[in-house]
C-alpha cells in the first residue's frame, strides 16, 4: 500500500532503490540524537546508517521504503520480517565489511563507542518476543517532513507489506527519552510491552 503523492508538496512514499544508500545514512544521521540531528555526536557520519538503516535496505529491500521529496529520499521505513534469520544474515553479509571499514576508528564523540559496541557485538532481540512478534521495523522522517501525517503513512505501507508477506506481528524499540515516539506508536496502534530499562512497542497483524 502506498500513499499517494500530495501535489503542492512534492511529497510521495516508494520502494527503496540502490541509489538510495546514501540519502539513508544520511537521514539515519540527521535523527540520530532521539529524533534530532546526531551529527556532532559521530565521528564517522555512516556509523549509525551501518546499524539502523542501510542493512535493512541491502538485506531486506522489499520491506524498505522511503518517503521522497521530488524523488529525493526524506524519510524511510524499513523492516526486517524475520528478525532470527536477519541477525544470522547480518553475522555472515554485512558485519564484516562494516567491521573492516570502522577498524580503525578511535572513539573520540558521545555516541562513538555505542555504536561500534553495536557493530562489534551486536545485541539480539528477546527470543521470548519473537514468537508473536518476529518482524521488527525502524522509522525516522526528517524534520522538514515530519507533523504532516507522513509518518503515519509510512507505518502504514509497512505493515500492509509485512501482512502481505504472512507475517504475524511486528515490534520495534524506542529510545528511553523519546516521549514523541512513544506518543506516536501508541496513537498509530503499537501497543507498549516493555519490561524494565527497555522501552519496546508491539503490534499484531
């Protein structure tokens, strides 16, 4: 399900495409900081696309989607619909040339040593979630784009995609100090079932 493209603002949702990669990164970057722009907080700009965008686009691009300004890329969605098999694929297809590429990089900002911990020794979903909930998605908008129900939107072409392909349910983790974030999976239909320290929503499909 795509939504249509509203005429005086250029803006419409697609399918990711190869040339895409870099417009991730660069989205991925500029919503880094819980939403906000990451930018002075990366010592190598692609550091946060290499864990939370570009594989998903590389590994899993029927569940990518971006949302474009005159076909620019300003925003994604993107999902992994069997998170087990994903981490299995990211050990043996994408960590080991992101390894080799941040290899020789020193921590020198805030939020360098969690994402190469992130790169190194990736963390895993709880087993127990996946039985109801083995897709997990990420979504970010540039800010430009962002309080004008493209977010939404997004959601939506998602999950319609997600059902299409059978899956059961979805989850996805949200920043302990993202309160808009959490406002809006709750007003789209995520329901949260966090426990502890980690704040998580869910939805079955």
């Amino acid at each position: 399900m795509t939504a249509p493209a509203l005429p005086a603002s250029g803006l419409s949702i697609r399918p990711v495409r190869p040339a895409d990669r870099e417009a991730l990164f660069d989205i991925c970057l500029k919503t880094a900081d819980s939403g906000a722009d990451g930018t002075a907080l990366f010592s190598d700009p692609r550091l946060p696309g290499y864990v939370w965008a570009v594989p998903y686009a590389t590994l899993e691009p029927d569940f990518a989607f971006v949302l474009t300004r005159d076909d620019h890329p300003i925003g994604y969605v993107i999902a992994a619909p069997d998170t087990a098999a994903f981490e299995r694929r990211l050990e043996t297809e994408w960590w080991p040339g992101v390894r080799r590429a941040v290899a020789d990089l020193t921590p020198r900002l805030p939020l360098d040593a969690n994402a190469l911990a992130h790169i190194m020794t990736p963390e895993r979903h709880d087993p127990a979630r996946l039985d109801a909930y083995p897709a997990h998605l990420h979504i970010n908008i540039l800010p430009e784009a962002q309080s004008g129900g493209w977010g939404r939107r997004l959601i939506e072409t998602e999950l319609a995609a997600l059902a299409k392909a059978g899956v059961r349910g979805v989850q996805l983790g949200v920043s302990p100090t993202n309160a808009r974030a959490r406002g809006f999976y709750a007003h789209v239909g995520f329901t949260d079932i966090s426990r502890g320290d980690e704040v998580v929503f869910a939805m079955k499909l």
